[in-house]
C-alpha cells in the first residue's frame, strides 16, 4: 500500500508538475508540497484537499480517491483510516499521532 507522499507525488509527476508548480497552482507553499512528499506531513484538511486537487487538475472526488482518503478507494491510507477512526471516538491529534505511530512501530516490528 503507498502512502500519501507516494501517491502525491506520482499524481504530481503524472500531471508533469514540479513540486513549486503544483505549490503555486494549489496556493500552497513549495516546502508545504515538500514536506508532504517527503512524509512529514501525513494528514490534510478539506480545504487543502480541495486547493490540491484543484492544483493536479483534478475532481475533488478522485483526488480523494487517488490518494486512498475514501474507504472504497483502490488505494486505501491506513494511516488516514486509522487516524479518521480515533477522531470520531473524540481522540485528541496529539493522542492519535501517538496510535498511529505504535500501529507503524508495531507493523515494522512484525515484518522483521
């Protein structure tokens, strides 16, 4: 399964943008861009949501679907999933930043 900085970037480069491109057509900044490629950043607001498909030119809906935010999508974000569950039983972000790091500890631990 890829992630969300995979799957942005290869609808970046699908799109044929560089990552100061799309920062300029999603009204977002070049190191906003670069840090979510580079998986610093790994959740995304509506609104950001939006200005990025808007950016890739594409539906909201598809983007949204291409980076796996939808549960049927073809390429579900486990993280996005997981992080989306514990905040509709009211978890803090500090809490579920905390979960979804042990469930990736825990995933790397059982590949070793």
């Amino acid at each position: 399964m890829k992630g969300l900085n995979i799957q942005l970037k290869s609808l970046r480069i699908k799109a044929g943008l560089q990552q100061n491109e799309l920062a300029e057509r999603a009204k977002v900044s070049p190191a906003f861009i670069s840090k979510l490629e580079s998986g610093e950043y790994t959740t995304l607001s509506v609104e950001t949501c939006h200005q990025l498909a808007k950016g890739l030119g594409m539906t909201f809906r598809d983007f949204l679907e291409e980076v796996g935010f939808l549960e049927n999508s073809p390429n579900p974000n486990a993280e996005m999933a997981l992080a989306n569950a514990l905040r509709k039983r009211s978890f803090t972000p500090d809490q579920i930043q905390k979960v979804v790091s042990f469930a990736n500890f825990v995933a790397q631990d059982t590949k070793s």
